[in-house]
C-alpha cells in the first residue's frame, strides 16, 4: 500500500509555516502530517505554524488528539502551533465530546493567526 | 276543613299525564297536555305543559351555545397555530447579535430560555463570531431571570465553542438565581469570565482591544468607512 | 449476548463493509450525506458524523474491522437515522470501564464511547468476549 498517497502541501512564509488541510483525513494521514510538520519545523527552523481547519467539516477526537498533539511537540521544538478557521459546528462537536484541546492556540482566520504568532515570536 | 273535588276522567287522565312525562324524560319535548275538562287537574296539566315549553327553550338555547362553543373552539385551534408559527418566527429574530463596536459582538438575551432556543442562540453567536472575525463576543443575560440546568450548560457551552473558535465570550449580567443553579451543577467558572453589568464587560472588551486607553476611547478614523460616519 | 435486531419497518439505505482506513472515511460521508438528505442542520449532520467516526475508529482498531448499516426509520414519530457496526471481534470485556469518560480524567478506556454517546439520540450496545460487538446509535433531531 502506497503510504504517501496524498500529501498536504506544507507552505513556508517568512518564520511561518502554513498548512491548509482541505481533505477528509483517514488517521494514517493524520499522523503523518504530524511527522510531516515537525520534521519541517526542524528543517528550516520555523518558529510557528499555522494550520486552517476551514474546510474540515469533522474533527473526531483522533484527529482532535493529533493536533493537540503535534501542538505540545512543537512546542519543545520551540515552535508555537494555531489552528485557524475552526467551523462552529466543529467546535460545538467537539465540546459535547468532551475534547477542549487545551494547550493548543486558535484564531478565528489566518490574518488574527499570524498576529498572534507575531505576537507571540516577538515576545523571545 | 278539606273540600272535595271531582276530577272527571281521573284516571285516564291521570294515565296520559304519565305517558307525557315518560315521553319527555325520554327526550320527546313535542306532546303536550290537552285539556278538555276545567276542573282541579287542569291547572297541574297546565302547569306541566309550560314546563315542557320552558325546557324546550332552554334546550334550544342550550344547542346555540354549544354551536357558538364549537366556532370559537376552531377559531382558537387557528389562532393557536399562527402563535406556534410566530413563535418559531420569533425564536430566529429574537436574539439578534450586533456587532457594536469594532471587534465586539454583542447579544443581548431577554425573557425565558428554553433549550430550543439557546442552541440557537449558540448556533447563530458563533456564526456571527466567525463571519465578522470578532474576537470579543459579551452574551448579556441581564434580561434572564432564570435557567435550567439544560440551558445552563447551554451557555457554557457556547462559552467553551467560542474559545475553540478563537474568541472570548464574556457572560454579564448574571442574576442571583442563575449564580446558584450553575454553582449546583457544579460547574468549574474559573474557566468563564463574567461581569455583573454590560457595561463593565463593554469597558473590558475595550480594554482588551486597546480602544479604551486611560480611560479615553480610541477610535482608528481610518478604520471607519464613510457609511459608518 | 443480546442480540441487536432490525425493526421491519425500517428502510436500508446503506450497507458498509469496514476493513480499511479507507472504508472509515467513505462511511463516514455516506453517513453524513445521508443526515444531510434527512433534513438534519449542519451541526446535527456534524454531530452524527463525528459519533460514528469514533463507533468506526474502535471496529477497525479493535473489533477487527466489520460491517455498517445504514437505515432509515420511525423512532418515537421522528424520521430517524439508524446506524449499526457490527464486528465479530474480541469483544468488550468491561463495558462500563468503556463507557466512563477518558477525556479528562485520564482514565477509561480511550474508546470514545460517551462521547458518541453524548452526541446521538439513542445509544444501543451488546457486546461479547470473543463474539463480538455490536453497537447502534440513532438521530433525529
């Protein structure tokens, strides 16, 4: 079985990384992602990631896990993870699961993202 | 002193009397009572002939009303729905979120919460929280006098969604009773920032947003577009 | 074990073979398509298809993969979707250690069980060890 079908495309703008995941994801790409992210964070040194849920219309708690997850790693990586564009619906799910994510930075879109990343480089 | 009186044909007479009321108990209201003889017995066949002719009345009246009842019920059935379908109405307009400053969104709750209607609310808050891109949200329950559990963990609910969004939801105007039912459910408020009045939350979300400076407002001209002037 | 039957007058929409990961995300928008065509809010449609993710997660993971059904049926005069995963795994030994929420305090058995539950309108599950297990939810509003 061919493990890298689909790959999410990792964008890298000024100290930022930018991932924009637009696919259902099975759990095997959602960890794979994970890996892909840190190993990006390691590789050019970025200092925050910014990674849009807009088009997600599920956050399972799998996937939940993963990108809490890949928020703590990052972060002893000395790199700051935001989830952006959070569907409401996704959001109101996840309460009533009983998955709060805490730890793990959120904006409502990609502009108040970078300013809190900015916010958050500059204070080092 | 008794004085006898003659009754001419009492028996037969008598008899007839019998099968007339016997007919009227049986719900016949159309015999009556003919007297031919006036003698002692003619006032009381007289007398009950009236009386047939009172409840024949009073029968007849009796079916108007509860003909007019039957109206007024269907017209009640009618109004009934239309309330139902206002109310549904009502339930989408009532709780309108405004956003009444930059980067501050407001909705302002009035009267009874029923679960129905909080989802909504929730429902249409986070909407509006992403749509405008606020990251201030004050859900001003000043117009509530009381919640339910259901409703209460509603609110904290949208408290909770609205912090996964990326936004901070501040609850004013919390009533006495509506402190005591959210203490008995047991719920952790450390995590919810309130204020007892919507101004306070007003001049905190300012302050958050840097509009409020030593006690001065801010406002970015630049910022404003000529229809906002 | 109890078994966990059909009602006849029950519609089949759907039926669902879970053997890879593959199979999980494909049921999973067969579900969600289907709570959209039953009229369901965008949050109930999230609802459903959050539950049943994690009611797929545990078959694939832990049962062995299995089987889904998709019905469509009259639960207490609502128009209900009905989904059943039913696999012939292991088992669930403790059920109730399954059902108490992990989340939070650390405990409980990672299977996000109350969660789905918490989500759906009806939660129905049997399960043996070394038969199987068969759980169903169900949701209308």
């Amino acid at each position: 079985m061919n493990y890298n079908e689909k790959k999410i495309p990792i964008i890298k703008i000024r100290d930022y990384l930018i991932v924009s995941i637009q696919v259902d994801m099975h759990d095997r790409l959602a960890l794979q992602l994970q890996t892909q992210i840190l190993d990006e964070i390691y590789r050019t040194g970025a200092k925050g990631v910014l990674i849009d849920i807009s088009t997600l219309e599920m956050v399972d708690s799998f996937i939940g896990r993963v990108l809490s997850g890949m928020a703590s790693k990052a972060s002893i990586m000395d790199a700051a993870v935001v989830i952006v564009g959070m569907q409401p619906s996704v959001a109101i799910t996840l309460v009533e699961l009983g998955l709060e994510m805490p730890g793990v930075d959120t904006a409502l879109n990609m502009e108040l993202g970078m300013e809190m990343l900015e916010k958050r480089i500059s204070k080092d | 002193m008794e004085s006898n009186t003659t009754i001419t044909n009492a028996k037969v007479r008598i008899d007839h009397i019998e099968d007339v009321l016997s007919s009227v108990a049986a719900g016949d209201l159309d015999l009556r009572i003919e007297s031919e003889v006036e003698d002692d017995l003619t006032g009381v066949e007289q007398a009950i002939n009236l009386l047939i002719d009172d409840l024949t009345h009073e029968l007849k009246k009796s079916n108007q009303m509860k003909e007019e009842m039957q109206e007024k019920l269907l017209k009640i059935q009618d109004q009934q729905k239309m309330i139902f379908q206002q109310q549904e109405d009502l339930m989408e307009l009532s709780s309108p979120v405004s956003k009444v400053w930059d980067n501050i969104l407001i909705l302002p709750v009035i009267g009874t919460l029923d679960s129905q209607r909080t989802q909504i609310m929730m429902e249409n808050l986070l909407m509006k929280i992403v749509s405008t891109g606020c990251t201030t949200a004050i859900l001003d329950i000043t117009g509530v006098p009381t919640v339910d559990t259901q409703v209460a963990n509603h609110l904290l609910k949208t408290v909770t969604a609205a912090r996964l969004l990326g936004a901070e939801c501040i609850v004013s105007g919390i009533s006495p009773a509506i402190a005591q039912t959210i203490v008995h459910l047991g719920i952790n408020l450390s995590n919810i920032l309130t204020k007892a009045t919507l101004q306070s939350a007003m001049i905190y979300a300012m302050k958050k947003n840097d509009q409020l400076v030593e006690g001065k407002i801010k406002i970015d001209m630049k910022e404003l577009d000529d229809n906002q002037l | 074990m109890l078994e966990i039957v059909s009602d006849k007058s029950w519609k089949l929409l759907e039926t669902c073979p879970l053997k890879t990961e593959f199979d999980i995300v494909k049921a999973r928008q067969i579900v969600r398509q289907f709570a959209k065509e039953a009229g369901m809010g965008i949050v109930d449609q999230t609802r459903i298809t959050t539950a049943v993710s994690e009611l797929f997660r545990n078959m694939y993971m832990y049962g062995g993969g299995g089987e889904v059904l998709v019905e469509s049926g009259i639960i207490d005069e609502n128009n209900a979707l009905i989904i059943t995963c039913i696999d012939k795994g292991p088992g669930i030994e403790d059920i109730d250690l399954a059902m108490t929420d992990g989340f939070s305090s650390g405990q409980g058995m990672g299977y996000g069980l109350p969660g789905a539950k918490r989500l759906v309108d009806r939660f129905e599950m049997t399960s043996e060890v070394n038969k199987g297990t068969t759980i169903r939810v169900m949701k209308w509003k």
